[in-house]
C-alpha cells in the first residue's frame, strides 16, 4: 500500500469512505457532458438567447450553488432520502420473503405467480389514487407506492438465486437434519446473499425513482416537489439545478452501493453470475 493510500484510510472516516466513490469518477466520459455545456453557454452568449422557460448552465449551476450553500437542497434531500430507503426497507423485506418462498418451496410460486405477475407490471403512478384514499398526502403515502415497486427487483434475484444453488446444498442439509428453517437461515441466505445485495442495489434505483416522480405528482415534499414549485413559479434556473442534484444523487448512491458490493463480496458475484 503507497504512503498516499495509507494517509487515505487512516485518515477522516468521511474521506475513507468517500474514496471508494471518488475512484468511480470516469474523467474521460465527463468530457462530453462538459462539453455540451460549455458549448450551450457560449451560443447562448453569442445569440444573446433569453427566456422565461430556459436557464444558462452558468445561472443553473450559480442557483445550485446557492442552495447547496443555505442548506435548502439537504433539507429536500433528506426529505426523499428517508421516504425511499423506508420504502426499500419494506419492499425489499417483502421481495426477500417471496423470493425465498418461491425458490425454496415451489408449490407456492405455481400458487401465487399469477397473482405477482398481474400486480408486477403495475405503474405505481397508476395506484397513487388508491394510496391518497387509504393514506393520503404525505409520507407514508409515498412510502407506500416505493414499496410496491422495489419488492420485485429483490424477490426476482433471490428466486433465481435458490433455483441457480447445487442441488448438494440441499443434501448436506438433510444429512444435517435441519428443518425449513434451519435450512433457509443456515444453508440458502448465506450462499445467496450476494445476489440478494445485487437486487436491493437495483431496487434503490428504482425507490429514488419512484420517490421523486411521487413528489412531482401529489405529494408536497422532497426534491420531486421543489421541482414542480421551481417550474410554477418560472425559476427554470432553481429547476434544472435540483433536477442536476437528482442525477449527481442518483450517481453517489449507485456509485457507493458498487463500492459497498466489492468491498463485501468481491468477485463472489461474478462467480454466481
């Protein structure tokens, strides 16, 4: 280990577990991204562009800063941050449960798959107002429609998971005696939870997709919701900043959530793969 990487790791915890982050900046492709910007904000500086709709990349990032400096966009944040890991919590949960009855004991998947699959394909947009009448607006509202749509990333990969597992797994565990449960705690989790990671990973993708485009449509919160006021109020400049933030979040988690899967397994998961 160089001496660069050893001040790194014993230094702050915060820089610690940001370098795995930081290392998964691809320099090369922020080159074209950059460069569309660059060239918008000339052309709009040689045509002399204006209007109320638009914003420079200059006033969109000045506006970011703004709220980032204020503290305005952690609170936003937060807001969405809390409503889609509670709603992957219980969705996943949901989504282990199922996928492990499936895989386990195939009787209830012949049972219970047509039942998933006419529920799967459901936008949970398209359930929002069932969730306003039973919840209304709020947070468990939203809650609600993230859970729906992150049980089935996690229960698709653990099923296929238990189903991909060598039938001698399932011999030892009679030679051992072990119940249902002995046999799940002891002998499925431990040799699938790589690919468990994987499908809670996907999931968190798609709650913070859910999550905003919830906030956009009927709950007042969050960066879905500080959006929409941007674009009412004709501050395009506050909404193409927040909506930047969205993506640099939605890069960060996948990123750390990549970083948290090697440094767990490896290449346990390309093996399983």
């Amino acid at each position: 280990m160089s001496m660069a990487e050893n001040k790194l790791r014993t230094g702050p915890i915060g820089w610690w577990l940001l370098a795995p982050v930081l290392s998964r900046v691809n320099l090369a492709g922020l080159l074209f991204p950059l460069g569309v910007l660059v060239g918008l904000q000339v052309l709009a500086m040689m045509t002399g562009f204006q209007r109320d709709s638009v914003a420079l990349p200059s006033e969109v990032l000045a506006r970011l800063w703004e709220v980032i400096w204020n503290g305005e966009v952690f609170v936003l944040t937060w807001e969405t941050l809390s409503a889609a890991f509670a709603g992957l919590a219980i969705g996943g949960t949901i989504g282990l449960i199922l996928g492990v009855l499936f895989g386990a004991f195939p009787p209830s998947f012949y049972a219970l798959e047509l039942t998933t699959e006419f529920i799967r394909p459901m936008p949970s947009v398209s359930l929002l107002p069932i969730a306003l009448l039973v919840f209304g607006f709020g947070f468990v509202m939203e809650i609600s429609l993230i859970a729906k749509s992150t049980i089935w990333p996690v229960m698709v990969m653990t099923h296929a998971a238990i189903l991909g597992l060598h039938p001698r797994l399932s011999e030892v565990s009679k030679l051992l005696g072990l119940n249902f449960v002995q046999h799940i705690t002891k002998i499925v989790l431990p040799a699938i939870v790589s690919n468990v990671f994987v499908g809670f990973r996907l999931s968190m993708g798609v709650a913070l997709l859910v999550a905003i485009t919830v906030e956009i449509a009927a709950n007042p919160r969050g960066l879905g919701y500080a959006m929409m006021r941007a674009q009412e109020t004709l501050q395009p400049d506050l909404m193409f900043g927040l909506l930047f933030w969205v993506g640099l979040l939605g890069w960060a988690i996948n990123a750390a959530s990549l970083a948290l899967e090697n440094a767990l397994f490896g290449n346990r998961i390309g093996r399983a793969s």
